[in-house]
C-alpha cells in the first residue's frame, strides 16, 4: 500500500511539474508575442 502511494506520488509531482512547465511556456510566449 505505502509503496503504491508513493508511487502515485512520484506520478502527481510528475504531471503538476510538467503542467507548470507548459503555463509557464505559454506566458513566455505571451510575453514574446507582446513584445515583438
């Protein structure tokens, strides 16, 4: 059990840091759009 959750735990860092990287990519290109 522990380990299944550790497991889905190392998953969900995973996806939130991946889903941050993407809005952070998109603003990035916001801000570029912006500027030029």
């Amino acid at each position: 059990m522990n380990r299944t959750l550790n497991a889905f735990e190392t998953a969900f860092d995973r996806m939130a840091a991946g889903y941050f990287l993407v809005i952070a990519l998109g603003v990035a290109a916001a801000i570029v759009g912006v500027v030029l």
